[in-house]
C-alpha cells in the first residue's frame, strides 16, 4: 500500500504540474498580446509625434523667415514714410542733450 499510495501521490503531482503548465500558457500568451498591443501603440505615438515635430520644424522655419523679412530695415523705412508720414531727420533738426551729474533723490 504504501508502493500504491507513492504512487497515487506521484501521479497527482504530475498531473497537476501539467495542469499548471496547461494554464500558464495561455496567461503568457495574454501577456504577449498585452505588451505586443502596448509596443504598437508607442510605435504609433512616436510616427504621430515624429510627424508633428516636422510640421512645427517647418512653421519656424517659417516664421523665421518672417521674421527676417519684417525686420529689414529698409521695410521699416518704406512704412514709416509711405504709412506714418515720418521722414528722416536733417542735422539742423537734431538736437542734443547732455546730461552731467549724478541723479538726485529728492
């Protein structure tokens, strides 16, 4: 009996592992799918992102361009007569002030 009972005891064991086993595979693969779906959508947001940084590289490159273009001067200088009426100083309009001395705090 003994021999028969080692036996049963053994047999059981085995038949559980195998049982175990049967059950781990398909955790495993629900893991695999969880983190394989995981890794597509990074992929995704990276080409999303990838995409969205070239779009704001061009836009300042752009607006760069604008910037440069806006402040020429000789721009600024065609507004300022055409559109605000300015014109240049003569040297007979130009008066200079000089200031000597500390400030006072009074």
């Amino acid at each position: 009996m003994n021999k028969k009972l080692k036996a049963g005891i053994k047999r059981f064991f085995s038949v559980l592992l195998i049982c175990i086993l049967a059950a781990l595979i398909p955790f495993f693969y629900f893991l695999y799918s969880m983190h394989s779906n995981k890794c597509n959508d990074l992929r995704r947001e990276i080409a999303r992102l990838e995409k969205e940084q070239e779009r704001l590289i061009e836009e300042n490159k752009r607006l760069v361009a604008d910037i440069s273009e806006l402040a020429k001067p000789e721009r600024i200088e065609k507004i300022a007569i055409d559109e605000l009426g300015m014109h240049k100083a003569d040297s007979e309009d130009v008066v200079r002030v000089e200031m000597s001395g500390e400030k006072s705090n009074e």
